[in-house]
C-alpha cells in the first residue's frame, strides 16, 4: 500500500456568479457566517499565473468561513483571464477545487503523473497553487 501524500482536506472552493447572493444563502439558509472577503487582484498579490503564464488585469472576489475544521470558500470571478471564470463559463457554478495539506509525496507525484499548474498567486507570503487533478480524482486540488 502507497504512502498517503494528501494529509488532510482544508477548504472546498465554490465558483459563483454572485458573491453577495451565494453569501446570503450560506447565512440566511444554512446559517454559515461570519465570512471574510478579499478582492485576489495585483494589488492583494504577486505573481500571479495561469495556466503558467503571468497575467494582468486578474481580479476576483473570494468569501471565506469556516466549517468544523474546514473552511468554504465563496469564488466570484470578475476579470475574464483565470481558471474561475473559464470554469464558471464551461461548468456553471459548482465546486472548483480542494484545498489539501499535502506533504512532499504529493509534489513528487504532480511531476511523475506530468499534471498541469492551472493557476499560482502569492498571497502574502504563501504561495497557492491549483493542480490539474480532474483526471485522477474528479476534482481540482490547490496547494498552500
């Protein structure tokens, strides 16, 4: 039996159309608050790429509140150059991806399997990536 890379899921990332609606459903409905909003942009973050290649002009809205021991986090895209706004064009709203805590394992078997980076940005000292993992395991997974 292999070795787990993945240690532990953190966070389920939701591409919406609306912020302020998906926001108010998760309060009024399911009674999930408080959440906290930032805006992902170049003034937020450095370095930001996707599909390897840096872009400018990158903006979306992101809502996060935590759940148990994993948090939501709420995906508005507003400029039309990242992964969350192709996704949210090809697939509609729905799960974008799974923050994982992962350990070198994880790494070492992105590169041996040759699965693609959709997407990195440094948020103020951390640097998250989206992996390409669709075709193993249904879903997107993102790095910290």
């Amino acid at each position: 039996m292999t070795k787990p890379v993945i240690d532990e899921i953190l966070q389920v990332g939701i591409v919406v159309k609306d912020i302020d609606q998906s926001i108010s459903i998760w309060e009024n409905l399911y009674g999930i608050s408080p959440w906290e909003i930032m805006h992902v942009n170049q003034e937020t973050s450095r370095d930001i790429k996707v599909y390897g290649q840096p872009v400018d002009g990158y903006d979306a809205i992101l809502a996060m509140s935590k759940v148990g021991q994993m948090h939501i986090e709420l995906i508005q895209p507003i400029s039309d150059n990242s992964d969350y706004y192709f996704f949210l064009r090809d697939h509609g709203e729905g799960i974008h991806h799974l923050a994982i805590k992962h350990n070198q394992g994880f790494l070492n078997l992105i590169k041996e399997r040759d699965i693609k980076e959709l997407g990195s940005a440094v948020l103020g000292s951390t640097f998250c990536a989206y992996y390409d993992t669709r075709k193993d395991l249904g879903f997107i997974t993102e790095t910290f």
